[in-house]
C-alpha cells in the first residue's frame, strides 16, 4: 500500500510528515527530514517515531507526505494544507 493520510491517525500532534525507507520501514517525522542516502531518509534535526506498519517502498525516494491538518479547510492551496493556519 502507497503511503497516505491514514499513517498520521493517533499520531502526536507534532508529527509534520512521513517517509518510507528502501525496505518499506515507515517513519513519522517532527521535522521535514534533509534528503535520503542510498536507502534511508536522513533527519538531523527533530524527532522521528517509527511506525508499526509497512508501505510500499517501490518509490521510496518520493515517499514524503505531509500532514493535512485542514481536510476541507478553504485556506488550502492548490490541494496544499495551510498547517493548520486559518
């Protein structure tokens, strides 16, 4: 399964984002991770939470979702949560 919205279910409020490793390890991130080396996103700043379940690590290097703290919130841009910011 592609990684979505349903990762950030019961997460901490500070939770800003996902990724899925090169072995479909996913993890929940307080802060936008710096990039990726060759199998692994790379976070230097913030905490990061592991998640129990696995996604599909196909596209890994494009895994990075956001998440939205709007659902039908107007202030969305293009489809763009605003962060919560109304």
């Amino acid at each position: 399964m592609k990684l979505d919205q349903s990762v950030f279910e019961g997460a901490p409020d500070y939770i800003t984002c996902a990724t899925t490793d090169f072995d479909g390890e996913t993890w929940l991130h307080e802060i936008e991770p710096n990039g990726f080396d060759s199998h692994i996103w790379i976070v230097q700043h913030g905490s990061r939470i592991k998640f129990a379940g696995m996604f599909d690590a196909s596209d890994w290097q494009n895994s990075l979702i956001h998440r939205d703290r709007c659902g039908d919130c107007p202030n969305k841009t293009d489809g763009v949560c605003c962060g919560g910011a109304k």
